[in-house]
C-alpha cells in the first residue's frame, strides 16, 4: 500500500516494516519511482510511506536528506538501509527483500 505522510512520521514507522520514500512534486526521478512503485506494490510485503520534503524538512534533515528521491527501509523505528536515486523494478524488488 502505498501511503502519503499526513502528520505523524513516528507513528507511521513504528511496529512495521515500511519503504519510506523521501520525494518531491517537483522532481523528475521520483515521479519515475513513483511509477514503480504502482507497478510494484502488489509484488511486495512493505508498506510505502512516501514524504514530501518541502512539506516535511525537518524529517528531510533528521534523515539526512540531501538528494532525492531517497528511500530508507526501515523496521520498528530502526533504518535497516537507504539508497538514493532512481531503482527500476527489479533493483527496487532486491533493495527490499536482501
């Protein structure tokens, strides 16, 4: 499923595994991730949490965001990795599963 951040960063990580997109609008690369990631969501077991970072830059810079599109797979709070750029499907399917 993929989910747009309302308000509530912590409580959308916490008790979970979830892909966490840092985006913008704006953005060339993450609107072709955002592609993927609709060609993908039924393939995979994480939720997609995608944050916007002109609504959200104080989660941007806790997280280090310096280049977008970032993503962080994150379990229970805790980053388990990050990759920024552009993933096709495949390379996006390997980050989260290995």
């Amino acid at each position: 499923m993929i989910k747009y951040l309302e308000k509530d960063f912590e409580d959308e990580i916490k008790d979970k595994k979830v892909l966490v997109d840092f985006y913008a609008n704006w953005c060339g690369p993450c609107k072709m991730l955002g592609e993927v990631f609709e060609n993908i969501q039924d393939e995979i077991s994480v939720d997609i949490l995608k944050v916007d970072v002109d609504k959200f830059p104080d989660i941007a810079g806790i997280y280090n965001v310096f280049s977008i599109p970032t993503l962080y797979l994150i379990e229970n709070g805790k980053i388990l990795k990050s990759h920024t750029g552009y993933l096709n499907k495949e390379e996006l399917k390997e980050f989260i599963n290995n």
